[in-house]
C-alpha cells in the first residue's frame, strides 16, 4: 500500500510539473482613471458634473514553438469599469518578422493608418444615435469573427520603410428586413516610414469593402479608403487623415439600420513633449447623408465637429495626471442639436501597469 500511495504521489506530482512546463507565459496589463467632468450643453444654462472612476484589466498569453513561431492570444475581463470576457483571436509571429491574424482578425487598413496626435481625457459629449456621421479614420472598419489578417515583416518587397497587410472575412448572418451586418469583408493597408532630415515621416492608408446579407439595403456594408500622416521633428509630432465612402449604420436610431452615403472625416493634431509634460491639441470633422433602409440618401447632412486639447503630467512611473477640454458641435439632418453639443472638461489621474 505504501508503495502504491508513494507510485501515485509521484505520478502526481510528474503530472504537476509537466503541467507548468508546458504552460504558456503570459503576462497582464491595465489601468485605473480616477477624476471628475464638467459638461455645459448649448441646450442648458446649468453645467453638470461627474466623477470619473473606470478600470481596465486584459491578458496576454504567447509560447514559442520549436520552429520559432510564437504564437500569441489573450482576453480582456475588465474595459473601462465594466465586466467584460472578449477574447482576442490567436496570432502567429513567424520567424521572417511577419504575422498571421486569426480569428476576430480585423481588417489590414485599420493597422495601416499613422496615428494622429489626439487630445486625452475622459471628457465628452454624448451625440444621438440618429447621427451618423464619422468620428474616426476607420468609421468603416467592419468584419465577421472569422477572418484572417497577414502582415509582412518590415521592408516588404525590398523596399525599406515598407509594411504591406491584407485582410479577408467570412459569414453568413441571415439579416433581417431592419438590419445589417458584415458578411464577406476585405481589406489592403500598407505603412511607409522614412525620414527627411531631422524629421521622421509616416504615412499610412488603405481600403475595405464589405458586403451584407440584407436583401433591403442598398449600399453595401462598408465601402471606405483612410489615408494619414504624422512628422515628429525633436519633440514635435503633427499629423492629419481624411477617409471617405459610403456603407450602413448597423444600429442607428429606434435599433433600425440606415443607409450613409457621402461620408467624409478628417482630423488633425500636433504633440509637443518638454520634459515630464505633454501638451496636445486635435480637431476633427465629419459628415454624411443617411436615410432608412432601401432608399437614396438625404439632401441634408448628419454631422459632427470637436476641437480639443490636453496637457498631461507624469507624476512618477505609470502615474500621470491630465486636465482636459473639448468643444463639440453635433447636428442630425441639417439641424443642430443642442443637447448634444456643447464642452466638456476633464481632471484626472490614471495608474496604469
């Protein structure tokens, strides 16, 4: 009996440390914003405030083959202060320095676009789900879970500076008569960085069309090119983008999809770093024609317009405190909507690890 009780405490424990060997690493970030806002409305004479306290929390898992693959994933339990399982799709690194998105994959321009400086804070104004028009390069960026997206290793084709990615998506969602999703989807981005003098430039952009199963819509799901690009000279970075095309609001106003046609965005920014502070400020524009499903767009147009600005201090590492402000100006159809539209402030602090 002793002998079996010792055999199983052995195999036991062989079993334990095969497990740990063979577990991937992983690792875990996240971040907490603690602060108050300020909103003052057009369509009030009273300001309102709020207090600000959002969390997130996501995992990382990667492993190595033998081969030199890494293969990665990881999940999200905590986005901006609420519960949340999202898992991330699973991504291979090969040993060239490209890279294979599967699964939740996304689309390859997205990743394209050079980032334009943008104002941080956690201020805002809350727009109306009946307005339609962009508020960002991607507004477009639409896809099913089953997808892959391939990006090359840098200096693609020989040519230095160079990264060059394509997407593609697949489903079959059965929409109804009031709704509309992405069935097939794809999408081509390419990066070029290089330099000019003391300036370092980066230019970005690219394209996705994508399709739906709605026998009611009109347009296709998404039909969209985003192009941008961002200088940084010392301390200075300045950037701007433009995308424009037509596609259907998923979920627009009363849960009913719509029809946007002549959609155009652009945003601009420019970032200045002196020491521990970073000053930023950004603008940006969108508008868009939109109507019900089946039918041809407004003559009016939906449309969006902020202007903001930011300065952040890093108090120690991971540590940073950020006073923010931010303009908007929102209008459904060609009229203002003043309870939509109006300033907002931000005093805060964020931890992040």
């Amino acid at each position: 009996m002793k002998k079996e009780l010792l055999m199983a405490s052995a195999l036991t424990a062989s079993f334990g440390l095969a497990k740990v060997a063979e577990a991937a690493s992983y690792s875990m970030s996240g971040s907490i914003f603690s602060g108050v806002t300020g909103d003052d409305l057009d369509s009030s004479t009273d300001s309102t405030y709020g207090a600000v306290q959002e969390g997130a929390l996501s995992f990382s898992v990667s492993e190595t083959t033998d081969g030199g693959v890494k293969i990665s994933s990881g999940f999200t339990v905590v986005n901006e202060g609420a519960a949340s399982a999202a898992e991330d799709g699973i991504t291979l690194t090969f040993t060239d320095g490209s890279t294979l998105d599967i699964l939740d994959a996304g689309n390859a321009y997205g990743g394209a676009l050079a980032g334009v400086p943008s104002a941080s804070g956690e201020q805002g104004v809350a727009d109306t789900s009946a307005n339609n028009a962009p508020t960002d390069l991607d507004w477009a960026d639409t896809s099913d879970a089953v997808g892959i997206d391939w990006g090359s290793a840098a200096d693609f084709a020989g040519i230095e500076g160079l990264t060059f990615g394509v997407s593609a998506s697949f489903g079959d969602d059965g929409d109804g008569a009031g709704t509309a999703t992405s069935e097939t989807a794809y999408s081509m981005g390419a990066t070029y960085k290089t330099t000019a003098g003391d300036t370092s430039v980066t230019v970005g952009g690219g394209f996705v069309t994508a399709n739906t199963s709605s026998a009611t819509a009109s347009n296709d799901m998404a039909d969209s090119m985003a192009v941008s690009i961002a200088a940084t000279t010392g301390n200075l970075t300045v950037g701007a983008g433009y995308s424009n095309g037509s596609g259907l609001a998923a979920s627009a106003a009363a849960g009913v999809a719509m029809e946007v046609d002549s959609a155009s965005y652009v945003e601009a920014g420019a970032k200045y770093t002196s020491g521990d502070i970073v000053f930023t400020v950004s603008m940006s524009d969108g508008s868009a024609k939109d109507n019900v499903l089946g039918a041809s767009s407004d003559l009016t147009e939906d449309s969006t317009e902020s202007l903001s600005g930011s300065i952040d201090y890093t108090i120690a590492s991971g540590v940073k405190a950020t006073l923010g402000y931010t303009t908007v100006t929102n209008g459904d159809d060609g009229t203002d909507a003043p309870s939509n539209s109006g300033s907002s402030w931000y005093v805060g602090a964020s931890l992040s690890f």
